[in-house]
C-alpha cells in the first residue's frame, strides 16, 4: 500500500479531512528521511528561527515551530530579540546566519516591529535557506511553476487536494477568499500550476455567495469571528453540492462545518485542519533546502 493510498483510508472520513492525522503521517515521513540524510552525509539540518519583541503569538507558533523540527530530528536554535532591536542589527544578524554553513533554513517571525521594513528584512534571508518561501527570488520561481520552496500554508492546502488524488486540478474552478501575501497570492500560483482555474474573492468582493457558489474548491481565510458565537461567513446554502471546502481561519473558522459537511465532498475542521499542516510544510522545507545545500 502507498503512502497516499495509506494516509487517504486513515485521513479522509465521513466527508471530513483531518489536517492533524495527514501532518502527523508526513511528519513520521520526515522523521525518516532527516534520519537518512543526517547518517548519509554527517551533519543534520538546522533551522535558525528570529523573534523581534514578546508578542505572544508570535511566541507561541515559534515555540510550536522549534518542538516540532527538534521531533523531526531537525536541529534548532532561536534568536529572541528585545523589541527595540534596529532594523541594522538584526539585517547583520541574517547575513552571519546566511554565511553559516550548518544552518540550512532561516525563518523571520512576522510580523514584525512597526520601526522595521519586512520586505528588506525577508529580502535579506538566502534564498536557499529561505524556508518561509517568500523570498523575491522563490516567489519567482513560484510565479514560473518552478517552486522550491514555497510558503508554508498555502503549499499545506494543495498537499491535502494532493493526497485527495487531485494533484491535477484541470477544468476545476478554484475560488479563495484571501488576497494576502502570507495565503492568498501565493495559493494563487500553486493552484494555477495545477491547471487551476483561479477567482479570488475579497473584502471589496461584492455578492460573495455568487462567486462562492460556483466553486469545486473553495479556501476561505476571512479569520474575523471573534467567538463561537459570532455568525460564520460561510454557510452550507453558499457551497456547491459536492465541493471541496478548506477552512484556512484560526482559532474560530469561517465555515459553519457541521452543516457544510453534509453537503460538501470533502471539508477541513477548525483546529485541526490546515494549522497543523503549515508546520509540517515548515518541515519539509526545512530538509528540501538542506538537502538542495548540502548535495
């Protein structure tokens, strides 16, 4: 049996996709292949993660990110910066880790402090070690159906519809409801590569149900309900009978899941749908850039 044909009996159930289960299957994968590179070539893969301040999120998903790669057998270390650390210093701190031959990935924590310029910061990092995929040089290649490394969320998206056997997405109407540069852009590119035909929806998307409605494959990454309680923004009369529904917000979802579930072919819950899949593609770029390093 293959791995696939494995993780869909084990996975995919009752019309529900569960994103823990399928992380923790490429995870035991992972594991494997890093346990094999480190024993071919004598050196394991190292990602080097930098937080700027004491956000607490933002402390919390780089000790997520850290728990999970030391799991994998991947080596770690973190740089927590105080928040009053210049745009200058930490551009030199990425250069001495750029020039470091045993660190094969660089992850930034966005976002970062107001007083600090992303994009010169994430232009900074190599590109071969730039495991977040959002790079100048990696979105190209991105743009050009040449990806490398890619970020992180969207790649963990199209590995679901990968495992679902729709690695091929010809005559297939894809609609995403996200137009960031962390989701939406770079879903964009994957999606299209797979001979996706793309809509992007939103927030100055008018009649959203007419686009929604429309979808074999709908990713919703709105991420504004506060509560349980609040109202979801997406309802089962908005689907497509048969669709594929991946739920992208967090901590609450977009999707009024146990309704969408009875109508859609397959659908994510929230937690434990795309959040533990983005960790896991962390991972998988973390060895696909040693890998590419150190061979």
């Amino acid at each position: 049996m293959s791995s696939k044909e494995f993780a869909k009996d084990e996975i995919f159930k009752d019309h529900v996709i569960s994103g823990r289960k399928l992380s923790k299957h490429i995870r035991r994968e992972v594991k494997v292949e890093v346990a094999r590179l480190t024993e071919q070539y004598g050196i394991s893969p190292k990602l080097v993660t930098i937080l700027v301040g004491a956000d607490p999120g933002s402390q919390m998903y780089v000790r997520m990110k850290v728990k999970a790669s030391n799991k994998a057998g991947i080596l770690s270390e973190n740089h927590n910066l105080p928040e009053k650390t210049t745009q200058a210093e930490l551009l030199t701190l990425i250069q001495k880790i750029n020039a470091d031959r045993e660190v094969h990935g660089i992850l930034v924590q966005l976002p970062l402090p107001t007083h600090i310029d992303e994009k010169a910061i994430i232009s900074a990092i190599d590109a071969r070690k730039d495991v977040d995929g959002f790079s100048p040089t990696n979105i190209y290649r991105l743009f050009y159906g040449e990806e490398e490394l890619s970020s992180a969320t969207p790649q963990g998206i199209v590995t679901m519809l990968d495992y679902l056997g729709m690695d091929d997405l010809s005559g297939k109407h894809a609609v995403i409801i996200n137009r960031s540069n962390i989701v939406g852009k770079p879903l964009i590119m994957l999606l299209l590569n797979r001979n996706a035909t793309v809509t992007v929806c939103h927030s100055r998307t008018a009649d959203l149900a007419s686009f929604t409605r429309q979808a074999d494959v709908l990713v919703t990454a709105i991420g504004r309900r506060k509560s349980k309680e609040d109202p979801f923004y997406i309802t089962s009369d908005m689907i497509k009978e048969g669709a594929v529904v991946i739920d992208v917000a967090t901590p609450h979802g977009d999707v009024d899941f146990e309704n969408v579930k009875e109508k859609a072919l397959w659908v994510t819950p929230v937690p434990g749908g795309v959040g533990p899949m983005t960790i896991t593609m962390l991972l998988k770029n973390v060895v696909a850039a040693y890998t590419a390093q150190i061979s």
